[in-house]
C-alpha cells in the first residue's frame, strides 16, 4: 500500500511539474497612440479575465487602449517586455 501511494505522490509530482499555465500580463495605455505613458494593471492565467479587467479600467480612461501580454520571456535593460505573443 506504501509504494502504491509513493507512487501516486511522484506521479502527480511530475506530471503537474510539466504543465506550464500562461501567464498573461495586462497594460493599459492611458491614452491611444501614447505608449510612453502606461499603466502596468496585472499578471492573469486566463486572458478573458485580463481582458474583462481592461474594459473595466479603461471606463476610466475613455481614450485609452490596452494591450496583454502572453508569457513575459524578459526585460531589457530599457525596461521594455518582451513577450512570447502580445493579445489586444
């Protein structure tokens, strides 16, 4: 009985080790066309949560458009992200 839970432990160790979510961060532009201005808002694992946010927060700001970023893979030294996809 002992190994046989060992090895449901190491099994669903392992297997939920190797599913990588997605991890989806949210920026709103305040205003449209000005991306020196932005608004770093969250990090997401669903995109439809991310962009049901943006809609939110863009009531705020009626000129403003968003982008969502899909798995950060870096940042440079300018502080720019570099993203696997970039989701609007």
């Amino acid at each position: 009985m002992k190994k046989v839970i060992i090895l449901v432990l190491l099994l669903t160790t392992l297997t939920t080790g190797c599913f990588k979510r997605d991890k989806y961060e949210l920026i709103v532009y305040p205003e449209a066309g000005d991306y020196t201005n932005h608004i770093f808002i969250g990090t997401y694992e669903d995109v439809n949560i991310a962009r049901d946010t943006a809609d939110e927060v863009l009531q705020k700001y009626p000129k403003g458009e968003y982008e969502i970023g899909k798995n950060l893979k870096r940042i440079t030294s300018t502080g720019s992200r570099i993203y696997e996809e970039t989701l609007e």
